[in-house]
C-alpha cells in the first residue's frame, strides 16, 4: 500500500527505523521501526512496512541498529526541594564523620555567631563510621553555632541548639504526635538525638531567600537532568501547593519537559476531623479532576514510620541493641507515626473520595499496619480501583506479600536504598532478617504492580544526588543485588530478570501513576515517550547496564534531549 492510498492520519509525521525497539508490550515484543503522528504512536513493526506508511514530509531517523526504550518513569521524587539544595553554596559529599565535622567548622567560620548551621540527609548508613556525630563533636567544630544535623524525622544537634530549642530533660511532645529525645541513661540530659521530632527544633534559617524565578530557573536545570538519563515521566509524593505552582507555571511557558503525577502532602497531626478536610480538599482539587494533561494530582501521601538510615522505621520486632543507630532500649521497635484507628480513617476517606493513598512505611511493622487499614476499608468498599500503594516498603514478610497481592495493592520502592545501605543493615541485622528486605522477585511473582523510584531528596546530578536518581544504576541493582561497600549479593533470590527491571521503570510506574493507557509502552496509541540508549540493554554484559548513557530522549514525539 502507498502512502497515497493511506488515510491522512495513518501517515506519519516521524519514523524511526533500524533500530532495536523494545516495546514493553504484553509480549515485550521488539520492533525495527516505529511510526509517529503529532507525538503519538501510530505503528510498529518491520523496516519495510513501517516505511511504506511515509509521505515526503515524513522525517526518517535511522537508529543504526541502536536500541530503544519507553521513556522510563521515577515513581518518587521530590524535585522542588532536591533542585534549590545547592542554591546558595555547593554541598561537598560525606562519606566520613570527619567530612561532616569539616563541613560544620567551615560553615562556623562562614557565618556570624549564633547562625544555624542545618545539614540534611546525610545518612548515618552511608558514613563509614555508620553513627552520627556526637553533640560533644558538634559541639567542638561549631562551639558558638547552633546546629542541626538533619536525617528526616530524625536529627542530632548540638548543645546550642538543643538549648536555643528548649529541648532538657524535661522535653515533651506536646502536640499529640510520636516521638521522643534520647535520654543519656547515666547523667539524664538528651544525648542531643532527636526520634520524629525535629518538627521542636526552632531553626532559623540564614540562607538567601531565592524568587520564583529562581526556583524555577533550578527546576528547569534538573528536569534537563532528569531527561540526560531518559526519565520522561516523575511521581512527587509529597507534594504541596507552592510545588503544583511552579509545576504549572513551567507547563504554562511550554517549558515543562515531563510528566508529573502528583501524591499531595497530607499532614496526619491535628483533630482528626480536620485531617480528613486536608483529604477531601485534594479530590477538589482542579488537576485531580482532570485525567489527562501533563500536571496531574492522583491521590494524597503521609508518613507512618520513621526510616531505616535513622534507625526510627517501625518494626515487628525489636531492633536490637546497635552503637550504628545509638538505641540502648532492648524493646525499641521504632515509631509508628499514626494510630491504626486515625491510619483507617484517613485511608477511607481517600478511598471514599477516589484517591490512591499512599504513606510513607519503611519497616515491617509499618507496611503491615497500612495492609490491615487497607484490610478494613476493603470490607466496606473496593478499594483496588484506587490503586492503594505502599511507599517505600523495604521490609516485608510472606504474610504481607500474600496479602498486598489479594487486595490489589501498589508499591513504589527504591533500589537505591539496597545499594547504598545493604552493608549498614547487614551489620545492624545481620543476613537471615533481611531475607525480606526488598523482595522484588517475590513480588512480581505474586503478581503485584511494584514501580521503580529513587526518593532523589537532594542535589543536581544522577548519581551524585541524595539519593541517586539514575535508572540504570537503579536496574542494575536490582538484577544483581549488589551494594556499594558490600561483598556478595543479598539475597540473589530475589533478583529482577532484565525484562523486569525494565518493566519496573516504564510499564509498571505508568499503572502506579494512573497513566498506563498514554505511556509506560510503546503500542499504537500511546504517546510517543522513548528513549535512544548507547549499548543493547537487553545484552551488554551485566555490569554495563550500570553505564549506560541516553543518546536522546522523546516527549510527545519530539526530541528533548540529546547528549553532547
């Protein structure tokens, strides 16, 4: 058949071809050539009957036997915060106590006495040490500063700070929440360690107030980032409303080179009357009510755990005695932020209203309390339309696996977290208890939708970033189980197949985030997101699945990227 004697809308605007096109259909068939009208996918298939479909306006691109993907998906971002961390100054990287210590007196010796110093997320598992630095160390490299040294929900200060705070031996929470400050079992004064509760510490910031224009000036410098290593799509979950205003005014300038889903932040403190207001003012959200468009709301994130680089993620078991996470408690299992019965009440009403919930639950114990909420509601209403995730989800169980699977529920979780903090967790509880951790394998066998993401918290660069966002290095962890400063593999049975890795980052994320029916794949129909890669994913040795550079990235058909 001619081009002359195709319909006007068969004919397409762009063709790739001669390449190695890796759909992630159903079958994960591959493909030599692809056609495009006005960014959307209108045929696969082989060189030549792709190429029959071409008019003389069509443009050809000749892959020269290079392979393609869809554009890949980060399920868990925070991209507002991440781009203005080096705002001011640049932030060196941290691998010592010694390197903190530095830092701190550099920055007393920068700024006028009594200015906070605040340094965040630099995680204890990731020093070489593997603790946090002493409020006598803090003390001795900044004496006249006060300083906040910040790892989320968890902190260590100095004696200033904790002074300037009004944090003694008397401290309590006060505002209905979880948390504590560790006490010095011997003299009763705070160890300067602090358990959720960083939210009393009475930081006064000292940086440079930056504009709009400079916020948004750095978002537009990382989302170019974020397309250098073919991420074409993100998920925010935690976002807010000053979050959704820059997102848009980059969509409104025709800037915006992404697709963003959005979990809006939800704060579980308060009456629980007004939590579920915050819920249902979401679903009235105006991007929440549209279902197409590159800015969109899909549901409301919290926070029901501390974490695991903290030593404060809520498990089923103790965590054991560890100089690493300074507990001296034999029956500290962590923090669980929410009560089950408030944890139900909030799950319901977003269910009630449509949103997909989702909560921030590192340890076991706490992925096991958001399953039995979703237990609950589940009697009362479906919920699996709703697509009810679990963030983070590192330690699980056989029992939650089975039932995560039999009530529909999602995951996002983040490979990063095995390769930078497997040698940490393995001194803290040693190889058989963290048979569960990160089951990919598991998983994907009983038929669970588990997306991949990096929670990048900090800095401009994949794999400089806290914490790392590139995906190949994402994927490659996860086919290998491999850790930085770790011998062996942990637990190889719960590695991913390449085809699965794969899938973790395009088809899967693209359900998680509601968007399955427009990108996630490369099928008629669909937007035309994919990327050009360097090496042949599906081949290259396995540890070159670590290295692989984009060559350029696609949006909508059109090129938004292309390396130097």
């Amino acid at each position: 058949m001619s081009a002359l004697s195709l319909h006007a809308a068969d004919i397409p605007d762009l063709i790739i071809q001669h390449g190695k096109i890796v759909s992630v259909d159903n079958q994960f068939s591959i493909q030599e050539a692809m056609g495009l009208r006005e960014g959307q996918i209108i045929a696969l298939g082989n060189d030549a009957d792709i190429l029959k479909t071409k008019s003389g306006q069509t443009r050809v691109i000749d892959l020269g036997g290079k392979t393609v993907l869809p554009g890949l998906i980060d399920s868990h971002v925070h991209p507002t915060g991440a781009s203005m961390t080096e705002f001011e100054h640049r932030i060196p990287d941290f691998e010592t106590i010694q390197d903190v210590l530095a830092y701190v007196k550099t920055r007393a010796h920068e700024q006028p006495e009594g200015d906070w110093i605040v340094l965040n997320q630099v995680f204890i598992t990731r020093l070489r040490e593997q603790r946090y630095p002493t409020k006598a160390e803090l003390d001795e490299a900044a004496p006249k500063h006060p300083v906040l040294y910040r790892t989320g929900p968890d902190a260590a200060l100095n004696s200033l700070a904790l002074s300037l705070s009004g944090i003694d031996r008397n401290f309590k929470i006060t505002d209905g929440g979880s948390g504590f400050a560790e006490i010095d079992q011997k003299t009763g004064e705070p160890t300067g360690i602090l358990r959720n509760a960083t939210r009393f510490v009475k930081v006064k910031p000292v940086e440079a107030v930056p504009s709009q224009e400079d916020r948004l000036k750095r978002l537009s410098e990382l989302f170019r980032d974020y397309n250098s290593v073919g991420l074409t799509s993100i998920a925010d979950r935690d976002s807010s409303a000053s979050a959704i205003r820059l997102y848009t005014a980059l969509r409104d300038r025709g800037e915006l080179k992404l697709r963003i889903a959005i979990s809006y932040g939800v704060n579980s403190i308060g009456p629980i009357e007004d939590v579920q207001k915050r819920i249902r003012a979401v679903a009235e959200h105006p991007l929440f009510k549209v279902k197409e468009g590159q800015v969109r709301i899909i549901g409301t994130k919290t926070y029901l755990d501390g974490g695991m680089l903290t030593g404060s993620a809520y498990l089923r078991e103790p965590w054991g005695l560890s100089k690493i996470y300074s507990i001296t408690d034999p029956t500290y299992r962590g923090v669980l932020f929410i009560p089950p019965d408030r944890l139900t009440s909030m799950v319901r009403t977003a269910v009630e209203n449509g949103l997909q919930f989702t909560a921030h639950s590192v340890g076991d114990g706490a992925v096991q309390a958001l399953l039995d909420a979703y237990e609950t509601v589940s009697h009362e209403r479906p919920i699996r339309q709703t697509r009810p995730c679990i963030t983070h989800a590192n330690f699980q169980s056989r029992e939650a696996i089975d039932q995560a699977a039999r009530l529909g529920v999602v995951m996002d979780l983040q490979p990063a977290w095995l390769y930078l903090d497997t040698r940490t967790l393995t001194a803290q509880f040693g190889n058989d208890r963290l048979r569960w951790f990160q089951p990919l394998h598991s998983l994907f066998a009983a038929g669970i939708v588990i997306g991949g993401g990096s929670d990048h918290m900090q800095k401009i660069g994949s794999l400089r970033a806290i914490n790392p966002y590139n995906p190949f290095l994402g994927m490659w962890t996860t086919i290998t189980r491999h850790a930085k400063w770790y011998e062996g593999q942990l637990h190889p049975e719960e590695a991913l197949t390449r085809e699965e890795a794969i899938r973790f980052y395009t088809r899967n994320n693209a359900y998680l985030l509601f968007n399955e029916d427009r990108v996630g794949s490369l099928e008629p129909g669909k937007r035309g997101d994919f990327i050009i890669l360097d090496r042949d994913i599906l081949t290259c040795p396995v540890d070159e699945i670590r290295d692989i550079q984009v060559l350029a990235t696609y949006l909508d058909g059109k090129q938004i990227y292309a390396r130097p």
